[in-house]
C-alpha cells in the first residue's frame, strides 16, 4: 500500500481480501498485490490500483471533491434524506466526500449528473423537489422501490429523456413536459384518472409510454348502503370525474343498465344480498381500468320483513296542550295490549331500540324537525286517547 509491503493475503476462488494493518487515511492510496508462489518466487507486482478513502460526510458547499455543481450535490443529498438513503440496498459512498461519480448508481458527465440509476434499490419515501436542480439529468430509473407520493413537476427544468417510475406507490397528478422525452414508465403506481388526464393524451409523440395497470383499489362511501325501506344505494369513493365510465358487478356477474356513477335499487329483497363491485374507464385514459374492491350486503342486512314495517312520520314542533317539547316524541302504548317491537328512530335501517311492555316511548332528537320512524315487530296500535302528541303525528 503506497509503496509499502502491508500484509499477506489468501487466494479464495479468484478473489483477494485485503485487510490493512493499520487504518488508512483520508486522502488518495495506491495498491499493487506482489504474487509469490509456495512462498519464495515473486512473480512480481501488478499494475497499481488507486483508490479514494473518505470517512468524512460531503459539504457540498465547502468540498471541490465532488465534480459537480453545488447545486446539484445538494439535490442528491435530498433524495437520499427523503427516500431513507442509509437502508437503501446498495448506497456505497453516497455522502462521502468523494467524486460523485463513485457514488452508486451516480454517471456524471462534463461536470454534471446525467443519470441516476436506483431501480430495486429500496427508496422508500416521496421524491424532493431539488430534483429539477439536476438541470443536465437525462435518465432516471427509480423503478420497483417503495417511493410515494407525487413527481415533483420541477423535474420539467430538467432535460430528462428517459424516466422509470413503475412498481412505486406514487400518486397524484403527473404533468411531464420534456422536448426530448422517449420512455416513460408509470405503470404499477397508485394513479387514478384524474392524475394521468393531462399527461395522457399530451404524451401521444412518446415512443414508449406505459401507464397500465395501476395498484390503486377504491372502495365506498356508504355504510350500511341499505335504508330502512331496504333501497340500495352505493356510493363509490372514487372521486366524482365527468370522463369516467362505470359498470356495477353483482356476485362478479355485470349488472345490465347499471353504469351510473351511484348504484341504486329499491325494494330490494333477499335475492339483492351478495357482492358488489364496480369497474371504471376513462375517455382520456384509455388502456387503463380501474377496479373497486367487494361490498358485501349480507342477507341480514336485507329486511325481508320490510313491507310490514309500521312506518310514521312526525314533526317535533307541533305542539300542543300536555304534549312533550320540541325536540322530542312519545309514542303512547295501550294499556294492556301485548307489544313485543324494535324502533329505527332516523329510518337509516338500523333499529335503535328494543320494547316488550306497553309503557309509553319516549325519544327525543338532537333539534327540531321531520323525522321518519320505523317499527317492526309486535305493535297492535298508537293510543292517544285524543292528547299527547296527537299534533305531530303528521303521516302513517
């Protein structure tokens, strides 16, 4: 090392490991490895390996070491910090006070990075935006990590031809505009269609543009998605877009006619309880479809017994001699009768409350107003005996 015998080494399967006796400094070290066989007949020195040792971090404003402009040494430094640069699979020398030429996955050229090569390399956080100081970048393979949120539309300053962004868990809307753009891989990310409407149809010129599929699932927006009257109606949670097209899958069969954003069906029955789903293209985006994931209406959800529903409607504020105040209801009972029923005081299907006796019930809203009621069960009859609440029972 540096001229100076060191130590001896073994050969295992062609390869050498050197373990130096004493540390090495920071700086610029020469290594030349002199063969002898059976110990005494040198078969001489091979050409001499020059090699950079830094254990120093990089201070891209201080260090002249890197080869590239501050500016860009400072926005490589902030994709290391936003994706977890220390548990990247391979990151040798990243930071290091060292060309950044050495670093892995790093080709400068002329002074400037021109491509980053950090595909299946376990990045796992969102792209920073100091990515468009890379003015000179011109491919950028970060496929197959774990990489979210957007892409940053500063990487427009830069002039970038080849980007490879598949099999992450990016999202968000995509405006790439580069003059010499030639591949573009967004595929296997989380885009929906309201993020790809731009990017599509100004990327007819790009020889290689794929963007399908996408891993991103969508679900609903209702729960139980079945009232008190067992009328179905469900609402995706995919956002509301003019361009997307749908159509509902019942017990994965496609429902005719049903392509309206919001399903629906009333008097649903037994026969209506299973899984549902929807499927939804895009005018814009073609090529790609987009799938929910099953709801599921159980047949315990489905009121079979819907029709025999004793079904009021009342107004809180009609009030009246000896009547209850203004937010609240009884509802009389006959004395004697036999009751046996359950109340579902907001109508949503889920019944609130349970009553055996003929002892008055009384319930009150958080504020005045209409409100429908439904009973099931044993309920011979409503007894106001010509007072009470007779006033707000407005519809039976």
């Amino acid at each position: 090392i540096d001229g100076t015998p060191d130590t001896i080494s073994t050969c295992t399967d062609g390869s050498y490991a050197i373990s130096p006796t004493t540390t090495l400094a920071d700086g610029a070290h020469n290594i030349e490895i002199e063969f002898i066989d059976g110990g005494s007949v040198s078969r001489g020195l091979t050409p001499a390996l020059s090699i950079i040792v830094s254990t120093a971090s990089v201070d891209c404003a201080a260090s002249t070491a890197t080869g590239i402009p501050v500016s860009e040494c400072n926005a490589l430094l902030a994709l290391y910090t936003a994706t977890s640069g220390a548990n990247w699979t391979i990151n040798s020398n990243w930071t290091a006070a060292l060309p950044v030429s050495s670093w892995y996955g790093v080709t400068v050229a002329n002074g400037n990075v021109t491509r980053l090569d950090l595909g299946l390399n376990d990045l796992n956080g969102s792209l920073p935006i100091d990515l468009g100081d890379l003015s000179e970048l011109t491919h950028l393979f970060l496929q197959d990590n774990q990489l979210t949120g957007g892409i940053p539309a500063e990487l427009n300053s830069t002039n970038l031809a080849y980007l490879y962004f598949s099999g992450n868990q990016l999202s968000g809307v995509v405006d790439l505009n580069f003059p010499a753009l030639d591949t573009l891989y967004l595929a296997d990310n989380q885009l929906t269609f309201t993020d790809l409407e731009i990017q599509v149809p100004a990327s007819a010129g790009i020889a290689n543009f794929n963007y399908a599929p996408q891993d991103v699932v969508h679900g609903f927006s209702c729960s139980p998605c079945i009232d008190g009257d067992n009328k179905i109606t469900i609402t995706p949670s995919l956002a509301v877009n003019a361009n997307d097209n749908y159509q509902w899958y019942f017990n994965g069969q496609a429902i005719p006619g049903a392509t309206a954003r919001i399903h629906q069906k009333s008097s649903a029955n037994l026969t209506d309880a299973g899984d549902y789903h929807y499927v939804v293209t895009n005018t814009l985006v073609p090529g790609l479809t987009l799938t929910s994931s099953v709801l599921t209406i159980g047949v315990d959800d489905v009121d079979s017994d819907a029709i025999n529903h004793f079904v009021t409607r009342w107004k809180t504020d009609y009030t009246g001699t000896g009547s209850s105040d203004d937010t609240s209801i009884i509802i009389p009972l006959f004395p004697g009768e036999t009751y046996d029923f359950s109340i579902d005081w907001d109508n949503d299907g889920v019944f609130d409350n349970d009553y055996s006796t003929d002892v008055d019930v009384t319930h009150t809203f958080s504020a005045i107003g209409e409100y429908t009621i439904r009973i099931k069960g044993t309920f011979p009859r409503i007894y106001f005996n010509n007072g009470g609440d007779r006033l707000k029972l407005i519809a039976v």
